[in-house]
C-alpha cells in the first residue's frame, strides 16, 4: 500500500469528519430540541453536572467565552429554572450557578441518547477497529493537552 502524504491524509480527514461529526449531532439533537437548548446551553448544564457549582468567571475560561455570553447563557438556563444563582457567602456580587433537578434529568436524558448513538455506531465496527479508534482518540486528546495554550 502506497503510504499517503500528510496533505493527503489532512485532505481526506477533512472530508470525512465533519460527516462522521454531523451524524452525531443529528442523532443527539433530539434531547437537545426537546429541551430548546443549543449547544453552549447543554454544554454549561453538562459542566455544573459534571464539577458541581460554577462561578460565572469559571464557567467563562471552560468555554473561552466572555462574561457577558455566559451570562446570557445562564439567563436562558435560570429562566427555564435549569439552574440556580446562588449568591457568595463572603460576597454576595461573586454568584454561583448551580443546577436544578429539572437540569440535571436534561442533562442525564442527553447522555443516555449519546450512549445509545455511539453504541449504535460502534457495534458496526469490529473490536480490533473499536480498540484501534479508542487508542487514536487517547493520543490526540495526549498531543491536544500538550499543545494548549
């Protein structure tokens, strides 16, 4: 087998993710939709469940966004009582966001219907592919960790 150059692989690779990544997004987009959520929305929800209580400023640096979007963000959250403002208790301007009942069942439907999609995908691979992908995916999350900021 000839061996690819780089540009070619980058080429192919290019071609082929975003479909592999819209098929995931298609196949999570139910819970999300049934929520009325987007993507930064589910993704905040996704962080407090995950690390417990955020201040607004931490909730910024994890989605490299400005205050103000977060803020917005968390509005739309608080409004539809996904989340709670939970003043400081040394002080009460630094607030803390932390999640509801009713976000935490979003948040646990999503993840269900994203365990399902992957199980749907990956039972079409056999285990030695399964393993390999597996393998790839811990590299490139090894060499991304090593090239951030």
């Amino acid at each position: 087998m000839k061996q690819q150059s780089i540009d070619e692989y980058v080429e192919q690779v290019v071609r082929v993710l975003p479909q592999v990544i819209r098929w995931f997004h298609v196949n999570r987009a139910n819970a999300l939709t049934r929520a009325q959520l987007n993507p930064a929305q589910f993704y905040v929800l996704d962080i407090i469940s995950e690390l417990g209580e955020q201040k607004m400023s931490q909730l910024s640096r994890k989605l490299s966004v400005s205050l103000p979007a977060v803020t917005r963000i968390v509005d739309k959250l608080f409004a539809e009582k996904m989340v709670e403002r939970i003043p400081g208790e040394k002080d009460r301007r630094v607030i803390e966001i932390k999640i509801t009942l009713k976000g935490k069942k979003i948040v646990a439907e999503f993840r269900k219907q994203r365990q399902q999609a992957f199980k749907d995908i990956f039972s079409k691979l056999c285990e030695k592919d399964r393993q390999d992908y597996l393998r790839i995916l811990r590299t490139l999350n090894e060499v991304t960790l090593q090239t951030e900021g």
